[in-house]
C-alpha cells in the first residue's frame, strides 16, 4: 500500500465526514422548530467537531483528482468511509443525554447507516424529534451510498459475482470504475422521488407528517427504523400497513438499475433478471406463513395480513414488525430465518445473499448434477438472457462458502459472550442480512439490543458492517498480503 494510496482514502474520508457533519444541521433545525434548543445545541457542536476533523483530513490531504484509479484503493476507500462515519455519525447520540455508551451509540448508528435497523433504544414515542430524524437520515443517506456502491465499486471488484452487472453500470472504457457522479445523479432522481411518493402516500394514510417523512425515508432504504417501540403495529392502521409493504418492495427491487438504464438509457434488461424469482419467493411464503398462522387458530384475516407485512419487511430486510413473529412457533421462525439469508435485489438498498446469487448457485449446482450423468455435455449457466462464465460462478460459491462459515463463526463468538443459541445465530443473521429484528424473546421483533453485553454489540455491529460491505470486500482488507506495496 502506497503513501499515495492512503493520503487518497484519508482524503476522501475526509470528505464523507465533512457531509455527515453538514446532515447534522438538519435535525438541528428540527429541534429548533420545536423549541428544542439544548438538543439543538447537541447537533450543531458535534457538526462542528466532525466538520473540524473532516476539513483537517481534507486539507492535510487533498487530492488534485478525485477519482478511483485501481482496485486496491477502491476497496480500501469502501471499507474505511463505512467505518469512519459509523463512528463519526455516533457522537450525536453520544452527546444527546439520553445517557448512551459509546458502545451503544456506535451500535445504533452502524444499524442505521448500514439500514439494518436493529436498535438499543426505548420510549422512540417521547424521544426528541431532531435524535428521531437523526436517525431516519442516516438510513436513507446509507441507502445511497449503498446503491453507489453497488454499482460502481462492487462490480470492478468482482465482489460475489457481481461483475456481471459491471457492463451494465458503467461506461465502456478502460478505466476500472464507472463514473461515480454520473450514477450517483440519477439514483438520485429516483430515490427521491420514491421517497415523497412514499411520504405522500403515508400522511394520506394516517401517519402524522413527521413519521410519514421519517417513515418515508427508511422505508425507501429498507432499514425500518421507527419513530414508535411498537413499529408500524403502533398505528394498527391497513393502510398505513398497505403503502409500507409497496414501498418496501419498492426498496427491495434493483433501483439503481432502473435510475441508470430505464432513466437515462431506456434499457431494462438489468431489472428483468431478478425480479420475478424475488416476487414468487415472497409471495411463496407469505402463503406459507398465512397457512401456518391459519392451522395454529388464527382467523384467515388476520393470519394474511399479518403474515404479509412482516415476511414482506424481512425479506425484503426492512425491519419493521406488526406483531412478534418470534411468537409464532417453530415453523415461522425456521421460515423467517431462511428469509434473512434470501435478502433482495442486486441494485437494490436490501442485504443478505441476494437473489442473482441464488440463481446463479441453483443453476450451477443443477449444470454439475447433471454433469455427472452427462459428462460430456456442454451446459452453459445462464442469467439475464446471457451465458455466465465460470469465473462468476466461482466467485458466487465462493462468496456463499465465506457467508455461512462468517456466521457461523460470529455466533460462536457472541455465544461466548453469554448469549443462548437462538438470540447470538438470529442476531448475528439478522446483522448480516442488514435486516433488523432477530427472533427469540431476547433481540426479538418485541425488544430491543440493549440489554445484551456490550461485547455483542460490537460483533453485531461488526457484522452489520461485514454484511453491507458484501463480506468479501471487507475479508478481502484485513490480509496482510493487501498492505503489501
């Protein structure tokens, strides 16, 4: 790793401070509008310290180019920004005198910034308005930079396969990464205008204007943080529950895409791919969960919408809840956990596994089943109309192998810190999957995190961060062959 290298990515550090601290200004405002000028106070002197370390790194580094010229510093530039303003973006919380932990306020912020939506926080009803918008900026401001990244640093990376999205998110050129402003504009467009519809269609519903804005905003960025303890149940309103599963799917389906092609180039083949097997397998198993919620003595009713809106918010990986699933016997919660490691659209604000990758393994394990029959046949493995090399598939196996052995190693390590089996595999999956509650009565749709120990706070938020930075991204840093020059 070059001296270059790193004055680049402390520059461009330097900037993504420089931006959180600017959003801090708007829940600043907010508590100014209603007279709440100490928490006020909170928001502008921690803008004004982040913003002070954010124009320290820029002017001690900065770069007369800004732009990402090979794969080695793009990832390094991914994995830091995540971490950096997962602590920086903390120190509101830290200063709010709620009596938060360091530990509790990065917890809540990396659950937030990588739209996960899990939470330590109680009594969201009589919390500060501006502590409230906080957090529901942070969410749709990760739901950004999530889809940019997406699109524009996960394909030259080859990160699990999605190098097969890069002639589709990019320019024809040379250069390893697409032009990142050009991408970022017209998600932009997009993701805005989802995001008023959204807000429109929830005040019109009931919703108060202020929930409908912060509903509205991580809705869109499938992180289901809400402005209530009960969720969206706390409304118990069927259509409030209607327009949240539309633009929760909304969120789920492969956005960027749309913003990229349909917008600006007119082309659809890059959201045709993923999003009938995505639609099926949802609707899959809200039928199954209805049915099972029917055999266990719920009326049919209440069995389907129930059933609808939380299968739809996990495996969608919003978050918000209507009821405790985790109540619902072991059949719901061996099917809820199989969502978590479905997840949404590649393009898209939702986490986990993702659909293409599915597609892809389950087309590549039926080529091999039926290579052993016919081992002389020549079977191509096909996505999107277009044949996938085996360099692909490879790297789909492979990022799946990292996956399960990834979560299976951070609930042994939160196991040790003194958490049943259910809670640590379901918290830990959850993280992963960014998709926020897990099951049990312990981190629970019906709870909160903040009783578990503070060493599973941090590897929850670790795999928060792991999860959203698509594994291998992050796995990729910590070798020490990556720091060699």
């Amino acid at each position: 790793m070059t001296t270059d290298r790193l004055r680049f990515v402390l520059f461009l550090n330097g900037v993504f401070i420089l931006a959180l601290s600017l959003a801090m200004l708007i829940p600043a405002i907010v508590d100014l509008a209603v007279d709440n000028g100490r928490d006020a106070i909170t928001f502008l002197s921690s803008a004004g310290v982040s913003g002070g370390l954010g124009a320290l790194l820029v002017a001690a580094f900065r770069q007369e180019e800004i732009e990402l010229t090979d794969r080695r510093t793009g990832l390094l530039v991914t994995v830091s920004a995540w971490i950096s303003v997962s602590f920086v973006g903390a120190i509101p919380l830290f200063n709010s005198g709620l009596g938060l932990s360091w530990t509790d306020a990065v917890f809540e912020t990396a659950s937030a910034l990588t739209t996960t939506g899990s939470t330590i926080l109680v009594g969201l009803d009589d919390m500060p308005q501006g502590l409230l918008m906080w957090r529901s900026l942070l969410q749709w401001l990760g739901g950004i930079g999530i889809i940019v990244m997406a699109l524009s640093v996960l394909p030259a990376l080859r990160v699990g396969g999605m190098q097969l999205f890069r002639s589709e998110s990019s320019d024809i050129s040379e250069k390893p990464f697409p032009k990142v402003r050009q991408i970022a504009r017209n998600i932009l467009i997009v993701y805005v205008s989802l995001t008023l519809a959204c807000t429109v269609c929830l005040d019109v519903a009931g919703m108060s204007t202020f929930d409908a804005v912060n509903h509205a905003m991580t809705t869109i960025a499938t992180g289901g943080l809400s402005t209530r303890d009960a969720s969206i149940g706390y409304y118990n309103s069927l259509a409030i529950e209607l327009v949240t599963i539309v633009f929760m799917i909304s969120g789920a389906l492969p956005l960027a895409f749309y913003a990229v092609f349909l917008l600006s180039r007119g082309k659809r083949s890059a959201i045709e791919g993923q999003i009938a097997p995505f639609l099926f397998i949802l609707m899959a198993a809200i039928l199954a969960c209805t049915a099972w919620n029917i055999s266990q003595g719920m009326s049919p009713p209440v069995a389907l919408r129930l059933s609808a809106f939380n299968v739809t918010s996990i495996m969608t990986d919003t978050g918000f809840a209507t009821a405790d699933f985790s109540a619902w016997g072991s059949f719901a919660m061996g099917l809820f956990f199989m969502l978590y490691l479905v997840g949404g659209c590649a393009g898209s604000t939702a986490g986990a596994i993702k659909i293409f990758r599915w597609q892809i393994l389950f087309a590549g394990t039926g080529r091999a089943l039926r290579g052993m029959l016919y081992p002389q046949a020549i079977v191509p493995v096909r996505f999107q109309g277009k044949s996938v090399d085996d360099v692909a598939i490879s790297n789909v196996r492979n990022f799946f192998f990292l996956y399960i052995m990834t979560l299976l190693l951070m609930s042994l390590l939160v196991m040790a810190t003194g958490l049943d089996f259910l809670s640590s595999i379901s918290a830990v999956a959850q993280a992963m999957a960014n998709a926020g509650p897990g099951l049990g009565p312990v981190v629970g749709p019906a709870t909160s995190f903040a009783l578990i120990p503070d060493a599973a706070k941090w590897l929850i938020a670790i795999s928060m961060i792991v999860g959203r930075l698509e594994l291998v991204t992050f796995l990729v840093v910590l070798q020490p062959w990556f720091w060699r020059r």
